[in-house]
C-alpha cells in the first residue's frame, strides 16, 4: 500500500538486529497462576523428565542457541523422518496462512491457552490475579512474559471473530521481546496490513479486525493441543512453507542429525539425476547397484564431515 | 434390523428402573491425579465458588435430584433467556447427532479430556498411575468414576477415526452407573446398531468402527471446552433436539423459575392465536391491549401456582 | 420429551381443521411500503403479466384452492419433467432440514427479505413506519399478513445465530393465520423442541436459541432468492421430503397434468417390472416392443380418463 | 404424503417375496465389453484368487447364500475386528444417507462405473456397442444385468446434478432383479418421495430431481473406489445404520465366526454390568479376576455350540 | 507467463495515468429501471438521508476526491475502530481473493444485483428495456455506467460457474472508466490470466473460464448484501489485503480523523517498545505511568498537527 | 529460507537447459501390465482414434513440439470457447495449489491411478510384476516411464497424509525426464520447501510431510478423473493460474488458431477502450457500428498474417 510504512530497509535490519539478540527487554521471573488452568514448574519437570538440556528460569526445557541456530535449515520432511520413527505421529499442524513464507520460524514454545468467556470463572481468576497484585488477566499478561527465542503457541481454538491474538502493536512488542521468535495460532491476527510489515515469523488460521475478545486466558506455559498436535512448554518449534512441528527437546539432536544426512542424501541424488543416466528407481531412495551405494556411502561420510567441521569453526551462517 | 437384539420392550423397561436409581455399583472414591491435566478439588471449589449447593464426595457441584427433574422439562430456548440476560453467551453447543431426540438429557457434567497421543507425556502419566496403584489410563479409568446422575462431557477435539469414547459395552455401563444420565462427545461413538438399543441419551459428532486410539486420557473432571462453551465439571447438562447447555449451578433456579413463566405465557399466546381474533404484535411478546395484559396476568399468576403446587405435593412427573 | 405437550391427537385435529379453513383471522389490507425495498402492485402485475389466474387483493397471483390441493401430491421429480423443458432450472432449493417429511407442503408464496442490520437505513425504515401509523418494523409486521394458503418464504441469508424467523409462539400464529400452509426460511427457527408441535410444514437450514437480531426486515412481498432460486410473490411453492420447488403460477396446470401422465406411467412400469419378464430396457423411458408401447397408450388414456372423473366430481381426496 | 401410494402393507409383503425369491427375471449373460474400462473374467479370476467359493457365470465370487443370510446380523464393529487385524484398513465407507437405517443391507457387489461425459470417448463406445448389437450404453445396460443377490455398487464419483443413477422405477427394477439386495451410490438418486415405497436397501450421497446426465457408462463389474474403499466385483456388501463394508469373499466366513464370539461377549460383559457389582475395567475389554475369566470362557462355548446348532438346523431366522 | 504481455513498465504507467484522471469516457446519464428491483432517486435520497456531502448525478452520494485520497492510507483494523462503536457491526466482508495484495482499493459503491435467471421474469426485464430504447440488459448494462472513482459492487450470490461479472475485457474497460476504482464481486471473474495485467484492484471470491450465464440482472445502484454487510449506492468502499469495508458516507470523515490518531499511537507505542524498556502492559493501549502519558499526549498533538498541515498544504502524497 | 539451496540463478539455468532439451534419459520401452487395471496399446488406439497426429512408442497420441510450444502462450478463457463449442464441457480442473503461478505448464499427458490400498489384489499385482522380472510395483514404476514433454497426471483421490506423489528427489527426477514438462496430482506432494526450487510446473490440492502410503499403484497410462474432467493419455495438458485444461489431441489445433483471434480481438478491444470514447457494449463482444466492425475485421487480418508469418519464420519464441 502507499502508505507511511516503516522502509523495507528497516524491516531488514530489524531482522538483522533482532536475530542477533543485542535489545535488552526486563521480563516477568514469576509466573502468575491465577489463571484457570495450572502447571507448577513442577508438574512441567515431572512430565518433560526426558529433557537432556537446561531449563529456563520458568522451568521450560531451554534448547541451546546453537542448535536453535542450526533448526533453521530444517524442512517439515526432515522432521518427519525421526519422529515417525519414534512414534510421534502427531507432532504436525497445518493450515496455516503464514505472513513470511521465505522465512524459517524456529523457537521455544512459549504456550498460552484461551477458552470462551465464562463470567463466573473469570471472575475468580480476575480476583486471584489482583490479590497478587498482577493487573487484569489478558492476552498481554502472557505477552509480557515471552523471553528472547520463543514462540508463542496460542490455543483460540480456531476462533475468527474476537479470536485475534494481537494486531501491529502487540506483534511488534513479540519481535523485539523474542527477538522475531515467531508466533503460531490456532485463532486469528488482526490487522494483516500492519503485521506485514513485522519482521517476525507468524502463523494464523485468520485475519479479523476485531480485537481479542469473549474469550478469558486460562493457561500460560500449560501443555495445549493446536489442531493434531499435543505441545508442551519448551519443545523446538520449526515452521516452514508447510506447516509447524513441535519437536520435543529430547529429539532435537538426532533430527538434526538426520537432516544432515538426508540433505547430503538428496545432493547426492540429484546429481546422479542430473547425469540423466539412471532411472529413478536405480538410485532413489537407495541405489541399487553395489557399486553405486560404494560411491554414494563415501560421499555421505566426506560430505557430513565437511559440514561438521563447518558448523563446529563456526563457519556456518 | 433383523438381529437378535434387546427386546425394545426391555429397552423401555430399562429406561425406567435405570431413571428409579435401582441399581447400586461401588464407584471409585479417589480422584487418579496421574494424568497430565490436574484441577483437584480446591481449585474446583474456588473456581465453582458461586454454587448454592452441596458437593460431591469428588468436589464437584450437587445440583440437587428434583431439580434434575424438574429440568427434565427445559428446552433450549428457555434456557436462553436467563443465561443471556446474565451474560453467559457461551454455554451452549451445537451440530450433534442425537441417539433419542425424544428424550432429554439432564444431569451434572462429569468431563474428560483427551489430547493427541504423545510417547512421552503418555509414558510418565502411564508410570504414575502405577506408582499409585492403578490400571493404565485409558477411556475406563474415567468411565469407572461415573456416578448417578452424570452426563459424561467428554472432549476428543471432535475426531472421528479413533476418536470414539467406546461401544455399545462401555455404553451399556455408561448408562447403568449413570443411571440413564447421559453423553456428549465432541468426537466420535462406535457401533451405532449396538448403541441404539442402549437406554442413554448420547449427543455425539459421528460414528467409526474404530476402537479409540492415537489419543491420551489428560484429564478427569478438569474444565473443557466442548464447540464454544467452557464446561465445568458439576454443571448442569441439558440436551434437547436442539442441541446442549451447560448452565452453571448457580443459575439453575432462576432458569427453572424463568421456565415456568415462559411455558404458561407460551400457553397463554397460543390459547389467543387459537381464538383467531388477534394479529400476532397485538398479543406476542407481551398484549398492547391494556386489557389483555391485565387477563394474561392473572393468568400467569394461577398457573404458576397451580405449576409450584403441583411440583410441591408432588403430583408432578 | 416427557413434557406437558400439547397432546399428539390434538396434534392432528389442528391439522385437519386447520386445512379445512374453519378458522377467521382479520388480516391487514394495506402493504406497508415503509421497508427498504419496495416492490409496488403494479411492478408485480408487470414482471407477473403471464399469470392466469385472478389475484390476492396485495395483487399476488392466486392460484387456486383446487389445485393448490390437487398439488399435495407432486413429487420434486415430477414438477422438474416440466419446468426443465420449459427452460425454468432454477426454481429449485435444497438442503433444508424439514420438521415434517411425511407431510407435503404446498401454498402460495409470501416472501419476506432481511438483510443485515445497518442502523442509519434501518432509522429511516422506522421513521417512515411510524409516520404511517405503523408500529415497529421487524418480524411480526410482515407475519401479521399472511393468508389462508400463504406459504412464507423467508430470506434470512443463511444465517443461523440471530437468524431464527420465530420460534413456537410465531408459528403457532403462522399456523392458524396460513391454515397449516408452511413456512421455508434461508435461516434458522428457533425452539425446535416447542415446533415439533406445530401442525405446519416447515422447511429451515438451521435450529439456535437465540431471537432474531442483528437484521432489519427490508421487503414484503418482493422478489427473493432462495439458494439459487428465483422465488416471486405468489409462485405455488411445493415441498417434498427433497426439497422445494416453487412455480411460476403460468406453468401449474401443466406441472399438474403432467404429473398425472407421470403417476400413470410409472403405475404402469412398475406392474410390468412386477411380471418379471422384461429387463428394465425394454420398458423403461417407454416400452421398446410396438404391441406394449400400445398396450402401455391404452392404459394410460383409461387410468387418466379415471383419474380426472374421479377429480372432477370430487371423490378424489 | 397424502399420496396413492403403494400400500404399507404392500411394502412389507414386497420385502418378505423379494426375500425369499420367488420372482424370475432372465437376466443378460454375456458382459458388453463396449464400455471404455474393460475387467475380463480371467483377470478378475487373477485378482481374485483367493476366493474359497463358486463363481457366478460372469466371473464373479459367489458368496452362498447362507452366509449371506447370516451376515443380515454384523454390524460395522463387528466386521472391523477381523478386517483391522488381517491389514484390510480400507473396505469400509460412511457419510451416506440411508433409506432405510432399520434395514440391514447385504449382497455380493455388482460394481457399476461412470466417469465425467467426453464426446470422443463415449462415440466411440457406443459405436462398439452397436457393432456387438447392443443398445445404447447407459445406467440401464447395467441395470439389465443385476441378479439376485446383488447389491449394485455405483462409482458416480459423488455428483449430485446429474449424478442421479435413478428414481422410482429404476429402483423398483433393481429390487424386483436383485430380490432387494441393495444399492451404494457414491453419487445420488432422484425422486426420493418415490423411492421411500421401494423395499430395498439404499445408500446415496445426495437426493436431486435432475436425471442422470452429462457422465458416461465406462464400466461395470471393474474394480471401482468407493470413498476410501477399493471394491472388487463380488464382495460382501454389507450396510448398517452406520455404513457399509466391502468384504472381500475369502474373509466373510472369519468374520461371521467372529463375529458370533462378539456377540456372545457383549451379551455376557452386558449382563456383569447390569449386576451392578463391577467397574467397567473388571469386566472389559477382558475379565481380570481368573474366576470370571474362566465364568466366561464356559459361557462362551456353550452359547457358541447353541448359537451354531441353531443355525445348522435351520432354527436360525 | 511467458506471453505477449503488456509491458509491466506498461502497467505501472497505467495506474499512474487512471488513478490522476486524464481520460474522458462520456457516461450513461439516465438509470434505466428496465431490471426487476428498482430503487429510485428519491428512493436512495430518504434511505441516504444523513449523507453530508454532494450527490453524483445518479443520486448517490459523492464522498469528494480529497477524501478517497486520504482513504488509500486506512486499514481494515483503524475503520473497525469507528464503525464498532458507532453500532455498525456489518459493513465488512472478506474471503476474497485479491488480485492486487500490496495495492488499497478506495471508491464509491456503484452496486449492481443479479438473480437466478428466470425466463419469465427476464422476458418482462427485456421487453421494458427495449421499449425505452435500451439494448438487451445484461452486465453490460451496468458496466457502462460506471464513472470515474466507483467501485464497482457485484452480488453474483457466490456463484463460480456462469457467476463470472466479466474477464480480461471488460474488466480493461472498468480500470478506464472508473479511473482504477475498483471491483469487488460476491461471485467470480474469469481469466485470471488476462486479468493479472489490469491495473485495477480486485477482490472476488473465485475465478472460472465460463462467461457470465444463467442469471439476470436485477438491480443497479439498488442496495445489496456482500457476505454479511449492507452495502448502499454511495458508500466509501475501502479495502486492504484482510478484506472489504463498506462505510457509510457520514462516517467517512471521522474514521479518517481517527485513523491519523491510530496511526499516531501505533507510531509512538511501537517507539517505546524499540527502547526495550517496558513491558508491553506498560505502555499498550495506553501508558499506566502518567508521565508516560503526558509524553505521549504530546507526541500525539505535535504529529497530528504536522499530519494535517501537510495534507492541507498538498505536500501529502 | 536462509538454506544451502540451488543458487536461484541454478533453477533459472535449469529451466532453460531442460526446456531446450540436451539430457537424454534412457526410458522404459515396455508397459508393465502388472497393475489392476490395464489399458493396452490397442484399446488406446481404438479410443483416441480422432487423433491426427502421430503417436509415441506407449500408444499415446504425440501432439507435435511446435504446437506445444505455440500452446504456451494459452490461458483458460481461450481454451474454453473452442472446447464449450465441440461439446467438451468436463475437460477443466481447478482447485489446486499452484507451485509457479507465473510459469504456463504444457505437455502430453502421462496418466497415473493409485487406489486404496487392498492386500489381496496388491499380492496379485505385486506377484506378476515380479514374473516379468519388474520391481515392486509403486509410485516410481511409472515415474521410471515418464519421457520430454510429458505432464504427469496422478490420481490420488484428493488424498493429503499418505497422499504425496512425491517429495523434491522425485520431482527432481521427473523435472529432468519430462524436460520441465509438470505435474497434476488430485492428492498430495511432500517437501514444499524443497520441490519451490525444482524448475518444473505442480499443481496439487495439498501438501503433508508422509511419504505415500496406503494405496496401490493400479494404472499408467489408463483413463483417470481428474476432478470433473476425464483424461486420456496424450491430450495436450495446459495449465495457468487458474486451473488445467485437458484437451484432446484432435481439438489442438483449432483451439491455438482461435486462441490467435481471441488475442487479437482482445488486443484491439483494449485499444479502443483506451481511446476514451466508447462504451463498452459499442465494442464488445463485437462491435455495433459497422464501420467500426470492418475497421475490427480488417486489424484481425493483417495481424493474424503477422503472427503467422512470425511463427512460420521461427521469429517467435
């Protein structure tokens, strides 16, 4: 639109700078709990035990930066492929509108969950929440906690009308708050114009130009269903063209491991392909001729090579 | 169908001695508390802190059995003018089949909740409810917890292929712990032929052969969401051919009050259309005619006394 | 349900006197004009100009009351033989949820238009109203004019909440004033329990218990669209348990004599598949053999012979 | 409707003759071949070696009739048990409307194919067609070659213009050949009105007063998908009021086996419950005390050997 | 594609050309009340009462150019702000399908109604057309009405097949007469490809390669419904890439006063938020801390101010 | 996304490296004949016997390379007046995911039809192929037999998870056996993010991250639906933004010449549109003055005889 819009430029750098991590937002140490639905740090520890790495400050499994890093090459088919096999069938939602279809989404998931408005229920909430001297529960009680990394994962249980998580302010709050984390809801933005120009990755069923409302906030960082998929607080979140996975924290390594082998897999493939002397079914999805897997075998291990050591000198964008 | 089928005559019967509350099954005394979701009974008791009336030995609110009864009657518009005025527009959903839509179903929510199956949530739930000396977690272990007067309101995020709560087994001891209570599942039953002959009313999204599956048990008596309502557990559950409320037991009273004004001035309106002398604005909603006004009135006075007496000696159905 | 319901038997009294015009309510005599949209007597005469009949005093064609009941037996099928070939393919709307399939709905169409509320227009409406002596402009105002032999076709756009044309009271009153005639809405009714009870046949896409709101009545009697129907005031509306078919009233003589060949055709098909002798190709569109195709003519010419006495001197039902 | 209906009675007495095969209708021996999808009965002889029964004379398996009378009690769970467990995850298709839910429906499948009409294929069809002498190629050239026993089984790839395989006389046809075997139509019928007197069992998709038009006839007794089922010429069709299962000849006797066992075991975990003295987990899936377990391994045997002596003495309706 | 295009330099220039008047396309002066729904002058007057502006010569009013200049810079979410607190809840419809994402669509409402084609009705339309000297009433019709700075409002009533107002032509012909106004249809257009090339902003519900058939044209400049909104001959119509706003022309003025305000806010809120200081509660929707305030009161009437003079002095673009 | 991808700059290359033709894959000579359904070189001929051009080794008629590479500049507009007027109405599919909306895709149609997974006929299927010494029978089977110039049409039946013809290594082959030429599937592709760097046309209804499963490859090169379009193998495959059409090989040729005429009428249309003088029904369809009508007829010579002239000295592109 010609309209007085932040410059392209900007959008860019803001990117740019946001990524790598140099503003400094105070965020809220204390979780609230007066919300509906609880899940004392504890509760979260018990169930998210097969954890390997550290926890953030709020209990969540902290996926280290570098592999945060490394997750942004990741494809929903690369994904797919370790957990199938371990029995995570149902880690995936899609049917999205997805606002920067060039740009990987990767973080935290940072969960928040709504339910319809129910006057009695949220009274009481809304009386817990003063007796501890927080302000009125809403949308920006959960938003003022998000932590550099995240994304926010937000149950509006598919709502258009009034099911609208933030618009261009709020959004933009997220990008500098989570450094363009990302944010996905099963509900609806508002405001499509304005958050175009946001340099942070977001997924939404909708667009409505009413603000969130006949709704009450129920959970923040409590375990919440988006479309098929069950998410708990702190499992890997990568959104591509496709879709959003939700990895659990103890699958993070093997994943991308695995993507290092099937995209030298695919290399390799296409190659042979390209030579135009072979047909599909003589190379894809393993080659049948001895040889040919002789060949394909030491160019795995040369190239996965190369690629570590790339990664470990820091070399990798 | 031709098959050797419960006579519909012990069908009735059943109908009837089930509604007496003849049988007596032991029920499970302790909440579980293994499973993902916790709400335990002080939490309920603050976010039910509204209820006039008793308890339950597991926290939930009491709606006493007359009134149970007596909300036998209601139908869903009449349920509607009390909950509106008072603010509560999400108590209601919608897009059901109904196994018998010439019987009401009324009774206090006993909810479940189900979220896609996940390896390592389900594991360390599964683990806990060993610890405690209990079975897996599954559909039964909610089920075995049904007590007289219960509808199940169960939330398998409206799934077909493995989202059914059971057959016609689980439903035959759905309805004799229940006493003919009731079932709402946003998903799916199985064996439709089987169910029919089952003397429950059941509000369901579909049917599948499928047994349940590729889901978790997370929650027992914890607050759900079913289409747009927020359902607590100890609501009262109201099913027409319509569709179903949950009505906070708080407002159970004055809708049944509300109730009997609305059928005598329904009885009345009709009386008038029935003489033929009136267009439709000149008697509905309230009479232009000072007059009339005046004669429906009285009207309304004698018949709800003639109603509550009734009620009272006990001479009502 | 276990209700205090009108009584099944009074049920189908109402039915029988109700058909059998016993019933005087006064109607209103002047179109109101006051509505968004007008569609003045003359403008219907002119768009209306191939009608043969004699019309209502509010200018609608009046087909009939002999073959408005002649009508009750036309099937969807047989109006279609005619109105296709005579280039008609759109005077047919479907999936309606119908309160009584078993029983057949046929009248004259009294069309009523709602568009969504918009207060500036609807202000001048009211205004306009007033001025006029009229009271308020909503529902009521265009139901307070139907006829014995109306039935209302209502444009509610689909709409199911707030989209409800009325529930128990105003359809007992559309009863009585249309004797039983019917009523077909682009909407919703509400109250189904309470309408079940209705002795009028009622055709609706949708049930909800709320009222009707955020609409403004716009047309009385005006041109409408039916799903993807053209519907004029005064077309014989026939409803099946398919669907509604709603004819031009130049083309109902035809439609009827048609379907008395159709009727024959198919008696007479039928016996012949009965016999056992003849594979479906042999007799059906029409017979293959030259001495059946006789057979079938003479048949034909005696069973219409029969059909039509026993209709002209009134033995017929 | 008011309608000169074919008596009820008449109805009844249809079903019962039909039932027991009295009528005689020569049926077409020789298959067309004209049809642009051609299934020959050696290749259906191939794909479906496994048969363990005769073959009719057009090639396909033929399931016996008493076990097809058997087969009138499955339902759809019962049938799943044994198609799940032996991979067969596909033979089963919902979603339709049926003509009569309280009718069980069951025959060996008559497959019928049409595809969206091209002129230059369908020219060239019917001009083989009447080379071999055969008339026009259309939904009566399939229907000419129903037998008894049948349920024709139309891929109609779910059209409802147009996509109509026939009204009332078409369906009193293809009772009368099959002795009310059935009919799957992903696709519709017309006439519905009509077809409601028809004492055969019917499955369809949608209803619609247009004829069958704009497709062309391009095989039958082909393999055909219906919904998520591949359906082979000669399945069991089986329809309750939930859906229908194609299963395949070589498994029919497995799951009426089982399908007894089913029975026989809902019939006894039903009468535990009603006892009143068991939690549903105690009793089913299995019984978990050894006693009850042994209770109903013996209960199990002796209603088998019952069950099945019955039926081998022709006791058995 | 890699066709004989217009140059996209062509297309640019285009735009630039129409959107600053230069060409001069004599237009239709007289209505011509040949269709089926007529809404005369005075007619539209009354309904349009509060229009403060002047009238076009066909009546409608005339939101004057400076304003619909200011309006190429509103988004869906800043008119909502105005229209929701004024009571009107229905002026927007979205779903479509723009053509032209990044470019905003500003015009006045000239709005045209089709309806299911009907022969008798069209028959009458035709042969009063042809009486006043008009050719046959068809989408040309109304198209060649068009003036510069109308958007051009369309109810094909959601139809895709023969629902399509016009192609690559004709849609040529609208971009020059209405200056680039603009289209939006509840219905289709056809040749996506041609029409990609059009500078004029689109928004239409699907895309089909039949041309428009199968209805007639009932109204032009009569008022129509667009998915659930209200739309009058006049009305400013204003879209983004979220969907279509249709604001009555009393409130254009004060929703472009607030929407500088909003935009405003934005401005300095999303500021604050770049200082990485506060908490979004903190500062959204309105700063807690009064000093926050006063700063911020500040800001907003020195940009205001700066805002209005430039658009006064013409320096805005 | 910030990925070790193909350089854009690589996929440009490849376009125009494998749309001129210099790799040579050695292709499958034999049909396989394994598959349930079989289509043999004869039956093809007979079916397609209006085609006049010569055919490839497989039997599919071989529209020649000049006329396919004339066809890239067709849209669906022009392809559907010739194809209306021969009485082809189902020969358009729309609905899809479009991978290049802006790249026209053009090529021979090479048919593929999976159904649903059935062990029994896949044992059989599975058996022979292994007889004539072929490999498992699967999506690869045909993809091994694609040849320059070939779009691949794939009927998955609408199928999403389990769906996906195949993910960015297969597409990468079939992008450099058909030379670029595309692919239509009713079902799924894998690996959005990896297949938007293959330099080929897609259209699909959907993507997931499965691999294809739970069906069986029953067809290549057989008549398939594609939506409601029937495909034969070698009709000419065109694709825009809009859709696809299937057109058959003897109606080629006159859809290109009048797809020239359609061009330049458009291009003279616009023309006098742009001039400012004329309303739009004074000029199209056709123009009403005649001078203007042989000023039109006139214009359409001469560069009809340019166009041609251009393309018969190669001068075009």
């Amino acid at each position: 639109m010609q309209k007085s819009r932040l410059q392209t430029g900007m959008l860019r750098w803001l990117w740019t700078v946001l990524s790598s991590g140099m503003l400094a937002i105070p965020f809220a140490a204390s979780p609230v709990g007066a919300q509906l639905l609880d899940f004392p740090k504890e509760r979260l520890a018990d169930y998210s035990e097969a954890n390997p790495f550290d926890r953030l400050a709020d209990g969540r499994p902290k996926v280290p930066e570098n592999l945060i890093r490394q997750a942004r090459e990741l494809s929903a088919e690369e994904i797919w492929a370790v957990l199938e096999e371990k029995g995570y069938q149902n880690q995936y939602a899609d049917g999205f509108r997805i606002l920067h279809p060039d740009q990987p989404m990767v973080g935290r998931a940072f969960t928040v969950q709504f339910m319809p408005m129910r006057p009695d229920v949220d009274q009481v909430a809304q009386a817990k929440a003063k007796e501890r001297g927080l302000g009125p529960l809403h949308n920006q009680t959960a938003i003022d906690m998000l932590q550099p990394g995240d994304v926010t994962v937000v149950d509006l249980f598919g709502t258009t009308v009034g099911g609208t998580i933030g618009g261009n302010n709020l959004c933009y709050y997220g990008m500098t708050a989570t450094r363009s984390g990302g944010l996905v809801v099963d509900g609806s933005i508002r405001d499509l114009d304005g958050i175009s120009e946001i340099a942070m990755p977001a997924y939404f069923k909708d667009v409505d130009p009413t603000p969130i409302g006949n709704v009450m906030l129920t959970g923040i960082n409590v375990p919440v269903r988006i479309g098929g998929a069950t998410v708990m607080p702190g499992d890997l979140v990568v959104g591509d063209r496709e879709g959003v996975y939700f990895i659990p924290p103890q699958l993070v390594k093997e994943v991308l491991d695995r993507a290092d082998e099937i995209r030298v897999h695919d290399e390799w493939t296409k190659k042979k392909f390209a030579e135009g002397k072979y047909k599909s079914s003589e190379i894809y999805g393993s080659p049948k001729d001895p040889k040919l897997k002789e060949e394909y075998q030491a160019y795995l291990k040369r190239r996965l090579e190369e690629i570590r050591k790339r990664r470990s000198t820091g070399q990798d964008k």
